[in-house]
C-alpha cells in the first residue's frame, strides 16, 4: 500500500535552467555558499543533463539563495530561466 502525501505537505519544486555547468560544478557552487544546512534547506534535485544545459529542481523558499549563489560564483555556469513547471521551462 502506497501512501500519498496531502498536497499542503509536498515540496512545492521550481525548475532551473542552468547553461554551461555540469551536476560537480553546481554542487560545487551551491555548497560554497550556502554550506550543508542550506543544502538541506534547498533540497536541490537534478532532473535532466544535456551538454551544456542541466535542469535542477530546488525547493521554491530557497529560490533567491540559490539565485545568490550562482551571481556571487566566478563561474561560466548561468541560470538562464526559472519555470514551476517542466512543461513551462522547455518553451
């Protein structure tokens, strides 16, 4: 028997575009910043890997902190677009 969650006790996800960055790089970036806590906090998921583009789900309260992390990060790695849902990210 499969539980499911009450739609108030999910995560509510936001879907990152990220160009020019692979999963070690973002990881990376992230943990600098924002350390293990906000890690946890961000709950950050990959979702898909192209060449140079990854899709990364993260928890929608720690969106400006991870927003933060990639402007202060002296890295190529850019986010390009911010969507709720994956269908909204790919247009």
């Amino acid at each position: 028997m499969v539980l499911k969650l009450k739609p108030t006790m999910r995560l509510k996800r936001r879907y990152l575009l990220i160009s020019n960055a692979n999963k070690e790089e973002i990881e990376r970036v992230i943990l600098d910043y924002l350390g293990i806590l906000g890690w946890a906090k961000a709950a950050p998921f990959f979702v898909s890997e192209s060449e140079n583009k990854v899709i990364l789900a993260v928890n929608r309260e720690e969106l400006n902190n991870i927003r933060a992390a990639f402007e202060i990060a002296l890295t190529k790695a850019k986010i390009i677009r911010v969507s709720g849902t994956l269908k909204g990210l790919k247009k």
